[in-house]
C-alpha cells in the first residue's frame, strides 16, 4: 500500500512498473508477476481401432522466457506421472526432470506416439509443405484464435536400399499423409509458453525434410491453444491413420507460486538445469 508520504514522482514511477509487469512480464527477483497458467490435454488415437487410445494431461506455466509444465498423468501416458520441464531461455533449450528416476536430461520435444513419423535416419522424397487455409477460428480458453491448416506429404523406403514403389503397386515404400490444423492466438506474447505450446514437427527420418516442415508451421505467428494431426500411413497396401490431438482446457494469468520456475534440487545438484 502506498504510504502518503510518497512523491507524486514515486507514485507516477510505480504506477509504470506496475504496467510493465503485465506486459513485459519482468523478472525481478521477489516481485510478484501475473504469469500465464494452463492445463491442456493431449490425446492420440487410431482411427477405425478398438484399442485404447493414450492422453496426458499437463499443468503448464510461463512468465516472459520462464516456463514450466508438470505433467498430471493420463491414459499409457509417455512421460511420467510428477515429471517436469523447464526452461529459462523461451525453450530454446529446456531440461526433464524425470520424477520416478530422479534424473535431469535434455528435452529434445514433445513425445510422439504417431506411427509413420519416427523411423531410423532415412531420405524421405517427393516431400510437399503447403498451407492451405488461414481463417478466423473459435474462442478457445477465453482468447480469440486464427486457424490454420497445411497438409503435408512425402514418400519414404521402409528399409534402406529397398527399391522405389511400382506405378499402380504396393512396392515398398511407404506413402505418408498428414493434415496439421492449428488454433493460435497473438494475445498472449510469453515465449515460455511454447516449452508447451508450440507445433513442432514430429520426426520423418530425414533431418532436411523436419527442417523444412519445421519452417513452414514456424511461419504461424502466435501461441498454439488447439492442435489436430491426422497421418495417414499407407505401406504394402494397408493404411493406418493416427490423430493426435492438444488442446487447452484452462488458462488465466495469476501470480506464480514463489519457487515455481526453480528445477529440482537433483538437476541444480547436477548442473543439469536449463539457468543461463
């Protein structure tokens, strides 16, 4: 509370730092910031299949490049249950705290359980990248978004040195398709959201070709509320489609919790922390 004693001048200076903690999210050491909180689900099914599907839910939050996500658990969910990220540089880079084993490691991005997108170091060809649809989209979690759509195709051997697909044949190779729709919004500017938040591509097997769908979603400006990947996979005449879909159930701006953006005694033990 402001003390009557206080100069017009001091008065006029705080109001200032006041507003430049709600946009600029500075990150004084003991002041109080609203930072960005959010829990979002994550699920991925196969399309046509009985067999249970997998989730993880996630408690995220972010304040300027600060950001951590807990992960709450879920269905055969890939990461464990009381594990943690952090980064401190807007993800640039960002450590896992691995809960059950009490390990730090680098975070190379999000797990994946689509088939057709993680395979051994291959050159995928015939690899195409085109936006296709960029609309005004729903209001998610309170916040106006804009949608986008790209579809992206590529062919790729499924083993090495196995011969290209016959005109009209199965072959060997395999044929993936993929439809990546992203809700995005320009009202939240913290860059510790995308630890989270962001439509990083999953990998092909070719580093060159991740490069270059890596760049494409890159082109969308905002931080991702909503996102769906249908990939369809088709290899000696039989398809599989896999849809993954992340989408934030809750957000509002509070301030974090004191030790909140802090890593485990065990990674700061070890150096391994994400803390430039």
């Amino acid at each position: 509370m402001m003390r009557s004693i206080l100069t017009p001048l001091v008065v006029i200076l705080a109001l200032a730092a006041g507003a430049a903690s709600l946009g600029a999210h500075s990150t004084t050491t003991g002041a109080a910031h609203p930072a960005v909180a959010f829990r979002s689900v994550t699920r991925t099914a196969i399309a046509g299949s009985e067999q249970a599907g997998m989730s993880t839910t996630v408690r995220g939050w972010a304040d300027g490049a600060r950001g951590r996500v807990d992960f709450e658990g879920g269905d055969r969910a890939l990461v464990s249950e009381g594990s943690v990220l952090f980064t401190e540089d807007g993800a640039e880079t960002a450590m896992l705290f691995d809960a059950p084993r009490r390990v730090c490691s680098a975070w190379p991005g999000e797990p994946t359980a689509a088939p057709g997108r993680v395979s051994p170091a291959v050159q995928i060809e015939d690899l195409s990248v085109a936006q296709v649809l960029d609309e005004a989209g729903p209001e998610i979690a309170g916040l106006p978004t804009r949608h986008y759509r790209f579809e992206i195709s590529w062919r790729a051997p499924t083993q090495a040195g196995s011969p290209p697909a016959k005109e009209g044949g199965a072959g060997h190779d395999s044929r993936s398709e993929a439809i990546e729709d992203l809700w995005v919004t320009s009202r939240l500017d913290d860059p510790g959201l995308r630890l989270w938040l962001h439509a990083r591509t999953s990998p092909t097997g070719d580093l060159d070709a991740d490069g270059r769908i890596q760049a494409a979603l890159d082109e969308v400006d905002g931080i991702l509320l909503k996102r769906e990947t249908r990939l369809r996979v088709v290899r000696s005449g039989q398809k599989l489609e896999t849809i993954v879909t992340l989408e934030v159930t809750e957000l509002e701006r509070r301030p974090a919790p004191p030790g909140t953006f802090e890593a485990p005694e065990t990674c700061r033990a070890s150096g391994q922390q994400p803390v430039s």
